[in-house]
C-alpha cells in the first residue's frame, strides 16, 4: 500500500475513531481476528494436506509408503515454513541482559517508577547501542497470552539525558503497561508491534511453496491492521507522556524530548556514517568502535546538522509514518511548548558524572560498553564483511578515469557514492548530467543530496529521473516525504507526489502487451553482457523493449534476470534480490530501465517477454 493510501485510510480511521470510539474499537478487534484466522489457516491447510497424503496411503496399498512419506514432508516442510514466522516474535532480544546485581540503583529506579505506575515490572532489561528506549512483549506465537516484558535502553541515551530526564524516559516506557492506559488500546499497541515483527520477517524471507500464501496474506492484512492500531498507538503515546508528567514532572519529560532530535542526527552525521565507511578499509568491525561515541557527540552537538535538526524539530507534524506525535504536539500536551519554542540551540549535554548513565550504572558503565560494542560487532560482522567485499570490487571503478562510455561512468560515479558518501561524488554527478541529462538515477542521487541541505532544486532532479526511469518513483516519494516532514509543510507533499505520480505515468505505452526484442546497440549490449557476466549468480537474462507512447521518446527497457538456484529451490532468495535491487542502480542503458526477477509482481511481465523471440541474452 502506497503511503499516500495509507495516510487517507488512517485520517478516515481517526474520524471513525472520534465519531464512535466503542464501535472503532471493536473494528479493530475484529481486524485482529481477521490475522489470526489467516495464520490458523495457513495450519490448516498443512494438516490438511498431511492428513490428505495419509489418507491416501491408507487407501492406495500398493503406494502407502510413499504417500505416508509424502504426507510427513508436507506436514514436517509446511509446519517449520509457518513457524519460522510466527516464532520470529518469539526471538529474545540480542542486546546485553543487565541484572539488578550489576545495577542495583537503575533497578531500584525500575521498581520505585513501576510502584507509581501501579505497572508491572519487566522481566528483562536489556542495554543497546541505539540512542532509544523502547518496551515490548513477546507472546507466544503472535497469541496475546504468555507475554514476557522486556525493556530495552540504549547507552547513546542514557549517557546524553539527566537522571530526571531519564527517569521521565522510563516512567513513558512503564506507561503503557499501567491499567491507567485504556486495556483494549495497550493490548493492541503492544500487538502491533509483533504483527509488524511477523510483516518485517515476511518481507525478509522470499516466498516459497508452502508460504506464499501466508505471505499474500500478511501483504494483503498488515498495512490494514496497522491502520487500526495507529490510531489508537498514537494515543497511547500521549497517555503516556501524561503518565511521565505526573510521576516525574512535565520538565523533565519536555527536556528528555526536546534533546532526542538533535542528538540522534548528530550521532548518525558524525558517527554512525564515518564509522560505517570505515568497512570499506577494515575487514572486521572494530569491538572498542563506541568507545568514543560520546566524545564526538560532545564535539559536535554545535554542528550545522544538529542545528539544523534542532530547528526542524520545531517544524515538523505529526505523520503517518510513525506512532509517535510530532514534538510540538507532544510538548503543547505537557503545556511546555512556549518555552520550547524560544530556545535557539539543542540543550548541552549533561557532565558526564551527572549522566543517568553514570549515576544509574555506576560502576558497571565501562564494563556495559565493552559488552554492547563486542555485541555490536557480532550482529553487524556478515553484513560489514559484505560491505567490505564489496568496497574491494568498487575500489578500482572509483579510482577509474572519466570515460567517455554512459554505462562505465555511472559504474565510476555511483562507486565513489557507496564508498565515499554522495558528497563526495557531487562534482562527478554534476559532470556526468552535462553529458547525460537523461541519466535517472543520477538525478536521484543529486536531488537527495541536494533535499539533504534544504534545497529545493533538488525536487526538480527527482522529477526528471522519474520521467527518465519509472522504476525510481517509490524511492523519489520517499525523498520527498521526508524532504517536507523535515521542512513540517504536508500540503506541499502532496502537490509535489502528484506530480512525480504524474511524471512516472508520462511516457508509459499503457501495458507490456507490446513487448519487443531489444535494439540495444552493439557498444552498450557488450558493456552490459561483461556486467552481467561479472557478476555471478545470473542463470539467464532477458531485455525487451516498449516504444513509447509518443514515437519519439527512448523506449522503455525491461531486463529480467534469473538468479541460479539449486534445484530444489524454487523460491528466490533475500540475498538474490538484494543483489538484483543492487543491479537495477548499477545497469544504466539509454532509456528509462526497469530490473527484475521472474518473480513477485512482474512475474506475468517476466512470462510475456520471455515468449518473445529475440529477449534472450547469451551469458
């Protein structure tokens, strides 16, 4: 579901919500039901497949065996397919587990806050690297019964707030476990937040023989579901604000809110960004790497990020694109948003002897950092040694020179954005443009760089690579969204996805019923065939064209790739895909491209141009 469709059902919803706050509730409980009766389905027709294959060997002498064999595969493949899902919500946390004798004084805090709140106490805490504090349950297969508590705090956070402020933060978090938040709306918050573990996992894991319907199903139930349950998040938010208020103070809450902002983007700015770069030099992620997270948050909380972020966290509005309210309304519900509103700059960081995370872990703190950067490390090593595998195979293009070929200096341009950051790249884009005005994902590249800083020129560019690849437009929106919630002016999103909407419409034939072999020159057919041999893991390959609808246009290119799979497969991998999203960037040929898989939404496309004599390339 486009956000745009989202946004009208969750404003409908919210009217409904007001109008008829029982009748809204019951719609979603419903709703609810709705999930559980797919998944239970999703069991059922197993079993039923099962208990169909021992049937028939109960009926067919001759040929038991090896239906009670077949009978046991379906049952066995079926049930572990399904569960790998539903156990997802099940999964502990992999952040470092505290107990109350590391950290006896953030415990005692824990229990004299959860006596306020006449909650109950969690039963596990758990410490992180992220600048967050989030709580969350995990029911048993997705059912609300058998719940364990935990609650998760990030160091980055407890090491910028005071220990008022953070005690607000956790008297928040114990707030939508109090009976004071309504029951109906804390069980379907808390629920939400597996239902969105089940859709994340869903999208993770391609379809296979037995999944696809459950994965039809989720796609089809979740963006519908958590229309409901937004509605009624987004007020568990403030309850619980007004809970924070009440046992610790408005102050304190305002201040903990207003200095989250401006300390998250200077950490992403100054140092998660270096450090991640950093992967393309070392081969493993370094264990003591937020050692010195604090130090540089210190450094640069005066940067032009962190003001920056400063003042558009006075802008913004509230959106569909999270539970939480917007600082302003989060601010004028707690009364404090006049004082807000006249401060020039982010709040400066506590000392750090009068850190919460000094005063509250004590001793315990070096140890605790140790341990969460080796976890850290741990969790993100496959995906570091991936980056760095890859920063190898870009490190030649990006030392390359200009060329005169299309397809080798986007190869040369988009290196230098993966390794060196889209600023580093800015004069190549700049370059690569004069030569290629109709290169579309240059222009995106450019025009999120430049929304980046502010300037709207950059929405021209994201208009132009739409119209020259219509494949972009999901990426365009997101800039755009995010472009004008940051600038706090939703109007003005609209009017601009309308036109993007309109640009990636443009030019399009009206179907792929008109496929025809590709008239691609010999020059680019040779780049793109070493490309595609280059890679590996490419069983066959397919381009076929569609002119365009005004006969003078370039054609619209569409290029199937086969990822090779073992036989017994027949699903595509996360892995294959990721790497053909990564193709579909890196394959520039003149003309608007469209990259996919024989799978998923283009599979009829797929079928179509692959009966066409002509599409198939000779790797």
């Amino acid at each position: 579901m486009r956000q745009e469709k989202f946004d009208d059902l969750v404003g409908r919803l919210d009217a409904a919500a007001a109008r008829s706050p029982f009748l809204f509730r019951v719609r979603t409980a419903l709703w609810l039901l709705v999930g559980y009766f797919g998944i239970a389905l999703a069991f059922i027709i197993v079993l039923s497949c099962a208990a169909g294959m021992f049937l028939a060997a109960v009926l067919g002498q001759e040929q038991g065996v090896i239906f009670i064999w077949l009978g046991l595969a379906v049952l066995v493949f079926g049930l572990w397919m399904i569960g790998r899902v539903t156990w997802s919500i099940s999964i502990p946390p992999k952040e470092v587990q505290v107990t109350a004798g590391q950290v006896p004084q953030l415990f005692a805090v824990l229990r004299e806050l959860a006596a306020k709140a006449s909650a109950p106490m969690f039963h596990c805490v758990h410490v992180s690297e992220e600048m967050n504090a989030s709580v969350f349950e995990m029911p048993r297969f997705g059912l609300p019964f058998w719940r364990r508590r935990h609650l998760v705090i990030g160091l980055p956070l407890m090491s910028a707030l005071t220990e008022d402020e953070f005690r607000a933060v956790l008297a928040h978090e114990f707030g939508h476990l109090s009976p004071q938040h309504r029951r109906f709306s804390g069980m379907i918050y808390r629920l939400r937040r597996s239902w969105e573990r089940i859709f994340e996992k869903m999208e993770e894991m391609t379809a296979g023989f037995f999944l696809g319907f459950l994965r039809h199903f989720v796609r089809w139930f979740w963006p519908r579901f958590n229309a409901h349950a937004f509605v009624l998040s987004r007020t568990c938010e403030y309850e619980a604000d007004a809970a924070a208020a009440r046992h610790v103070g408005p102050a304190a809450m305002s201040q903990a809110l207003t200095r989250f902002r401006a300390v998250s983007r200077t950490l992403d700015e100054s140092f998660w960004a270096p450090l991640w770069r950093e992967a393309s030099t070392l081969g493993a992620p370094p264990a003591a790497a937020l050692q010195g997270m604090m130090q540089i948050l210190e450094r640069n909380l005066d940067s032009p990020p962190a003001l920056q972020a400063f003042e558009e966290s006075k802008r913004v509005h509230t959106t569909n694109a999270d539970t939480h309210p917007c600082l302003r309304d989060r601010l004028t519900r707690l009364g404090t948003w006049n004082t807000f509103e006249k401060l020039d700059r982010p709040l400066p960081l506590p000392q750090a002897s009068d850190s919460a995370a000094s005063r509250l872990l004590g001793p315990a703190l070096p140890e605790l950092w140790n341990a969460v950067g080796s976890q850290w490390a741990e969790c993100v090593k496959s995906h570091w040694e991936k980056r760095h595998a890859r920063a190898r195979l870009l490190r030649p293009f990006a030392e390359a020179g200009p060329s005169p070929r299309r397809e080798e200096e986007w190869q040369r341009v988009s290196a230098v954005c993966e390794l060196q950051g889209d600023e580093a790249a800015e004069p190549l884009l700049t370059d690569l443009l004069l030569k290629h005005a109709d290169h579309g994902a240059a222009r995106l590249v450019l025009g999120r760089l430049l929304l980046r800083r502010n300037d709207s020129a950059g929405l021209d560019h994201l208009k132009r690579a739409v119209k020259a690849d219509r494949s972009l437009y999901q990426t365009a929106s997101d800039i755009v969204h995010d472009y004008y919630w940051r600038l706090g002016d939703a109007q003005e999103t609209r009017k601009v996805l309308l036109a993007l909407d309109q640009q990636d419409h443009s030019g399009a034939s009206g179907g792929t019923s008109s496929i025809l072999p590709h008239s691609l020159g010999q020059d680019d057919l040779v780049v793109l065939l070493d490309r595609l041999r280059g890679e590996g893991g490419i069983a066959a390959a397919h381009l076929g064209m569609v002119p365009a609808a005004d006969g003078h246009s370039l054609p619209m290119l569409y290029l199937c790739l086969s990822p090779r799979r073992p036989w017994w497969r027949f699903w595509i991998s996360s892995d294959e895909e990721s790497q053909i999203r990564r193709l579909s960037m890196q394959v520039n040929l003149p003309g608007r491209t469209l990259v996919f898989a024989p799978a998923g939404r283009h599979r009829k496309t797929a079928r179509e141009m692959m009966l066409v004599p002509g599409t198939r390339l000779d790797l």
